[in-house]
C-alpha cells in the first residue's frame, strides 16, 4: 500500500471538516466537524507510524483520542450553558463580544 | 502471472508489487468514509449527522486495522462511538427539543467555506503528492519488542536474546512505549481528563 493514498484520505477529511467548521451555525454540528479533523490527525500520525515502524505514532493517537474525548465533554458543557441563557445554539446569534 | 496477480501486482509504470486485496479494501472504506463525512457537513438534521458521523469513526477504527494498529482501532470504537456520539446526542437532545429538518443548519453563503475546503484540499494533495510519491508502507507491520533478557544474565544469554527478533504484537510494543517512554505524558493526560470532567461539570451545572 502507499502511504500518500492514508494521507490523501487524511486530507479529504480534514477539508471537509474545516468547510463544517466554518459553514456549519448549529454549535453541535460544530463539534462533529472539529472531531473529523482529529480523525484526520489520528490517519496521518498511524499511516506514518507504521511507514516508520516506530510505535510513537499510535501512542500520540491515542493521546489525540483522549484530548478529543476531553475535548467533545467541555465543548458540550458550553453549548449547553450558552443554550440555557439565550435559548439557542446558532452560532451566528452570539456576537456578545462584538464592540 | 495470474496466479501472482491475485495477490500482488505491479504499480502501473513500476516494478513494486502492491498488494491488492488490501488496496480494494482500503478503496472501499475510503470512499465510505468520505460520503459520509460529507453527509456530517451538508445533512439538514443534526442527529442524522450523528449517526454519519458514527459510520465516517467505524471506517478510521477499519483503517487502523489494515494498518496493524488494533489497539487504537479499538479505543476508537470505544472512546468514539461509544462515549463522544452518545455525548453527541446527549447534546443535540438537551439544546434543541425538535428532531426534524432544520433549514438554518448551514449559513446562507456557505459558497464560501466550500471555497476554503476545496483550496485547502488542492494545495495539501499536490503537496502530498510531490512529497511522498514513492513512500510505501511496508508489508510487514508488526513491531519488534525490546529483547526479553532476564536480570544477571550471562553474555552468552544476551547475544541470543539480541539474535533473536523479538516480534510481538503492536498492542505489547505500544503498552510497553506508552509505560516507559511516554509514562509522564500518560499522566499527565490523566489529570487533564479529570480536570476536563470536573470542568464540564461546574460549566454546565445549573447554580
């Protein structure tokens, strides 16, 4: 197998995940998108791990999928806070830092 | 040279075998996962982009397999499908109480960020492209093991344990990396997720 056809897989990925990122106005659609740039991350760092044969790469994944968990859990926290005050998760409708 | 063929064959214009099975079996998986990852992006309803997003996790779990990373292929499956898309819907249950199509998903001039998407795609495939045309991932993906020599061994006992390639699978090699080299970033890891946990909980607590 080659590895450019992982991180040509890997790249497809992570643009879509960069065009939810910015086109998506729902906050949970947000946090779906950000996951499937880690996915992204994490099939870059195996295809290069096992071109190398040096296990660091899975070791690193694995800390990328916990990150990500930790991640997806404080994500939720706010939208859910940011739900309860103002009644809505759009994304376009919090410009409370806007001058 | 039909029988070979089955197996292994040619890249066209070179003389490296590639292995085909495998090759078809990553095509497929691949292109399920970029469907459905463009369903998580361009889906009207929140939880149907859940379950895609179920379906693009399964197929990166499938390629770390073909990959001989097994253990990670399954804390994926488990951390992933298990935990964060049930948070997920957990999410989507709590912030919006209706479950059907919702035409405000995407912004009105989405043109763009697929503008952003489609160059950012380009120019990290030519990279890709120019930079890694030859690299090949090995056929054989098992790791070696650090040689088992038992304390006080003599030099005789040494030299054979060096001699011999101690081949395991990666689930060994990676616990071993992951408790030696790695322990601190392991730990480290650990409190961040504790204080993750407790984080989540005093943001999303009603005080």
């Amino acid at each position: 197998m080659l590895l450019n056809q992982f991180l040509l897989l890997a790249a497809a990925l992570f643009s879509i995940g960069v065009y939810g990122v910015i086109a998506r106005r729902n906050g949970v659609a947000v946090l779906m998108s950000i996951e499937l740039i880690l996915n992204a991350v994490n099939i870059n760092l195996i295809a290069f791990s096992a071109v190398h044969g040096d296990l660091s790469g899975q070791v690193f994944a694995l800390f990328v999928i916990a990150i990500a968990a930790a991640e997806v859990g404080v994500g939720l926290a706010i939208v859910l806070a940011i739900y309860r005050n103002r009644h809505s998760v759009d994304l376009d409708e919090l410009d409370l830092m806007k001058g | 040279m039909a029988l070979a063929s089955a197996a292994s064959m040619a890249l066209p214009g070179t003389d490296d075998p590639i292995n085909v099975s495998q090759t078809v079996g990553f095509g497929v998986i691949a292109v399920i996962m970029v469907v459905s990852a463009l369903r998580v992006v361009t889906t009207r309803n929140v939880v149907h982009a859940a379950m895609w997003l179920v379906m693009v996790l399964a197929g990166a779990a499938a390629q770390y397999v073909l990959l001989a990373a097994e253990f990670v292929a399954v804390a994926q499956v488990m951390v992933y499908i298990g935990a964060v898309v049930v948070l997920f819907l957990f999410g989507v249950m709590l912030t919006r109480a209706r479950l059907g199509t919702d035409a405000d998903l995407t912004r009105k001039n989405w043109y763009g960020a697929a503008f952003v998407g489609v160059v950012m795609l380009a120019l990290l495939s030519f990279s890709l492209v120019d930079t890694f045309s030859d690299a090949k991932v090995p056929e054989d993906r098992r790791t070696g093991l650090a040689p088992s020599v038992a304390p006080g061994a003599s030099a005789e006992e040494v030299e054979a344990a060096l001699a011999d390639p101690n081949v395991g699978s990666n689930t060994a090699a990676v616990s071993d990396s992951l408790f030696s080299q790695y322990l601190v970033p392991f730990e480290v890891v650990s409190v961040m997720l504790t204080a993750a946990l407790i984080g989540a909980i005093v943001i999303a607590r009603r005080d």
